[in-house]
C-alpha cells in the first residue's frame, strides 16, 4: 500500500459518527458522505451530479468522469429519502452540492471537510480522504455480501485481486495470519 493511501473506515460506530458530525455542522457535507458510503462513487462523479439526476429517482445514470463508462445503478431507500427533503424547491439543472458562494462544490473543499469530521470522531485510520467513502462502501459491501465479483463489477476493476486488495480486504487478512502465527 502506497503511504499515501486512503483506508476504509471498518468500524461501523466511526461510519455513523461521522455522518452525525456532518449533519450537525452543514447538512450538504453530510448528504455528501451518505451518498459516498452508501453509492461507492468516485467524489469526482457525486460533485458532477444535478439536481435533476436524482429528483424523483430509483436510479441515477451517469458516465463515470474516471472511465468515460455508463454507470446505472438503483437508490436505496435512505438516500431517496434524504434527497428528496434536501433537493425541495430546486432547479433540476442546478448543480446537486452547491458550495457556499453558490457554485459546484470542489473537491478539495469537501476533503477538508471530511478529515475534520473523521478526526473529530476519533478515526484512527492513518490516512483520510474523499476516497474513503468509496473503500468504506466497498469494505462493508464486501463483509455483507461475500460477492468480490459483484463488487469488482460496481467498481469496474479488472480482478477480484484488485477490488480485494482496493477495499483492504487483503491486507487484514494479511495482519490475522501474522497475528495468529507462533513458532
């Protein structure tokens, strides 16, 4: 793992903690996170989004900015409904995060955000940062589901190795066969 990569968030207390703070501090950042966590989209393609791509939605379409690929893919119940409440009253062709002086939100902006939030809460993941939330769906998909090739197809990766080795799967498995090895 290159030192500077991001890590999924594995503890499901810190996933709910974080959303907690974000909703206290400005409800857009915490739409932000749930929608990462929950769509596993690169914060490139959520930051792309308009209003009218998910106003009255079971799914979204899009093509990734990363692969140029078609991406479609159903909302689940929580995320309707957020958006449903956080879109009332605006223009299908206004961008969907609107930074505070009313243009599309960066990305370095909301990374800011993010690791504010993760730190607050006690994360103690080594590094932080907007692809967190893509690792963190991608990890939890994975211990839910059992399925790489499902999510080796949601990520548009090549091999199983690489979604495996992607979300940090392989490597805990690494860390428990140290753990458990004694001569």
């Amino acid at each position: 793992m290159s030192k500077n990569a991001v890590e999924p968030i594995r503890n499901k207390n810190h996933i709910i903690a974080v959303e907690k703070f974000l909703e206290k501090k400005n409800y857009r950042n915490m739409m932000i996170w749930v929608f990462g966590i929950n769509t596993g989209l690169r914060i490139s393609d959520i930051l792309n989004l308009n209003v009218g791509d998910v106003k009255n939605k079971s799914f979204v379409k899009l093509k990734e900015k990363k692969t140029g690929k078609l991406k479609i893919f159903p909302l689940n119940k929580k995320l309707k409904n957020l958006i449903k409440s956080f879109i009332k009253g605006r223009q299908d062709d206004e961008p969907l995060f609107l930074s505070q002086k009313g243009y599309r939100l960066s990305r370095n902006e909301f990374y800011v955000k993010i690791n504010e939030a993760c730190r607050a809460v006690g994360v103690k993941e080594t590094s932080i940062g907007t692809h967190t939330m893509r690792k963190t769906f991608g990890y939890h998909h994975y211990k839910q589901f059992k399925d790489v090739a499902i999510l080796q197809e949601i990520f548009n990766h090549s091999s199983p190795q690489i979604t495996l080795r992607y979300i940090g799967i392989n490597q805990d498995e690494i860390n428990r066969s140290y753990r458990q090895f004694e001569l």
